[in-house]
C-alpha cells in the first residue's frame, strides 16, 4: 500500500454538518443586519470561519471575529446536533483499519465538537488521533492541524495522505507537503478540487476505498 497514515477532514468528508453549520451563519449574520439564504452559505462548511466570513461578506478580521462568536451562540447548543455521519463512512473506517492503516482527523472545526459528534456516532474508535481547533482559535488553518496530527502520530510525509472535500484541504495538504484525495460528497464547488490540485478525487466510498487499499 502507498499510505500508512490516512487523516480524514471532518466536515463535509465524514460528517455532513451542513445544516447546521448554515442554520447558525445565518443567525450570525441576522445579528448583525445581514440577511443570507442557506444555499449561499454552504460554503462556511468545512473552511475557517473567519476567513469565510472576512472573503464572502467583506467583514475585518475583528468583525469576523465577532460573527464567529454569534454563530457559536447558536451552534453549541443546537446546530452541532444538526448533522449526520456520511452512508457508508463507517464500513469505510472498518475496511481501512482492519487493513492495518493508521486513521486520524485533521479538522479546522473545535475539536471538542468533532469528538463529540464521532461519539455519539459510535466512531470515536475508528481514529488512533483527532485534531481540531482549540478553544478560542477561531482561524486554525488547516495545515496546522495537519502537522499537529501527523506529529501526534510520527506520521511521515511520503506515507501520509488528507482526505478532503474543499479546496482547503488540498492547499493545507500541499503546504505540508502531502497529497490530498478530494471526496466528490462534500461542499466543494463544480471544479474547486480539480482546480486547487487534488491528487485524485473519489466519486464515492468504494472508489476512495480503492484508492486507500491499492497496492
């Protein structure tokens, strides 16, 4: 096999959190006059929430910042819940770890909130390491996190891949110097992964299987 370490992005490539995730940006930008429809706002799943905020809306960082507060206000304690396990991650995980290889999350979302939802998904085992974003960092990018998990399992760069559904993803993997696998599933944008250099992208479970499992 061609990887050993396979880190996983959490939202739109494990989980589908895209209900609420644009239910509470859109809350946060009711707060503060600006009004939003859910499909525009499918974008805000997955990236760095300030950066999202600062690109889409024209907001300063602190603005973006105060925007992050306010969506939080609403999804802590209600638009987390609002998401699912992808069909099929589960058998995906299995297939990969009774194959030997080490699993980990690599995730600009809180990190608390991604341990919650992979436990109330009975999923919480499936990874040897998770990585988000601490308490308070609202702009972990994403090859910080990357790093944090590879280091977290001395993970080596010529045996590790992402798995990612954004163009964040794909960018986050090229600064640290791995390859991502787009997922055809997530939130990207018609062309988004082919145009930031996915290595490859898989149409769904099996083809990513495939992928992961090839000789």
């Amino acid at each position: 096999m061609r990887y050993r370490t396979i880190l996983f992005d959490f939202d739109g490539t494990v989980f589908d959190t895209v209900e609420g995730i644009t239910k509470s940006a859109q809350y946060a930008l009711a707060k503060h006059g600006i009004a939003a429809g859910l499909d525009e706002l499918r974008c805000f799943a997955g990236p760095p929430l300030v950066d999202k905020f600062m690109e889409v809306y024209g907001v300063t960082e602190e603005e973006g910042n105060q925007l992050v507060v306010d969506f939080r206000e609403r999804y802590a304690p209600i638009g987390v819940y609002e998401s699912r396990p992808f069909p099929g991650i589960g058998d995906l995980l299995a297939r990969l770890r009774a194959a030997g290889l080490t699993l980990g999350v690599s995730t600009s979302k809180p990190q608390v909130h991604a341990e919650l939802l992979l436990g109330r998904a009975g999923l919480a085992d499936a990874f040897d390491i998770v990585v988000g974003s601490n308490p308070g960092a609202n702009n972990q990018r994403k090859y910080m996190v990357v790093e944090r998990a590879m280091n977290g399992l001395g993970a080596s760069k010529d045996e590790t891949v992402l798995i990612g559904d954004t163009k964040y993803d794909v960018e986050g993997a090229k600064i640290v110097g791995i390859p991502c696998i787009g997922v055809a599933w997530g939130y990207a944008a018609p062309g988004e992964l082919e145009e930031a250099g996915a290595a490859a992208i898989a149409k769904d479970m099996d083809d990513l299987a495939r992928m992961l499992l090839a000789d």
